[in-house]
C-alpha cells in the first residue's frame, strides 16, 4: 500500500503533472511517507514472528488507518 507515494517524487519532477493550487513543495514534503508506511510492515513482521502474530495484526491495521490518513497528502490533513 505504501508503494504508491513513491510516486511522488516522479511528479515533483514534473510540474506541468501538478494542478495548479498545490503548493510548489507539496511532493516533496511527502517522500518520508513511504518509508514510514513501508517500515511499519517490516516491524510487524518481525514482531508477529518474535512476539505473536496478533502483534502484527494490530499493526498491519494500523498501517491501513496510517494510509487512508496520509492518502491526500499529510499536509491536507493537518
């Protein structure tokens, strides 16, 4: 799921991609997103194999509502 805002930084590359509103640095500001999201699966991972697999249930349900946050762009939602 987190994949996707890899895109970002393609289109941060390309303004003429952008609508006109967004803010010149909006792309950019979003590339630490899929790191996060693309980390928190790794750390459930691990702890649903360490710890207990409803460990990691929880989190992957985590990383779902982190998603569906993040989606638009973190700076929409704040």
């Amino acid at each position: 799921m987190a994949g996707g805002y890899f895109v970002f930084p393609h289109v941060y590359r390309y303004p003429d991609l952008l609508r006109p509103e967004l803010p010149a640095g909006f792309f950019a500001s979003q590339v630490l997103l899929p790191i996060v999201g693309i980390a928190l699966y790794v750390v459930a991972a691990l702890l649903g194999r360490l710890v207990h697999p409803l460990v990691a249930v929880g989190i992957f349900a985590a990383v779902v509502g982190y998603d569906a946050w993040t989606g638009q762009g973190l700076d929409s939602r704040l």
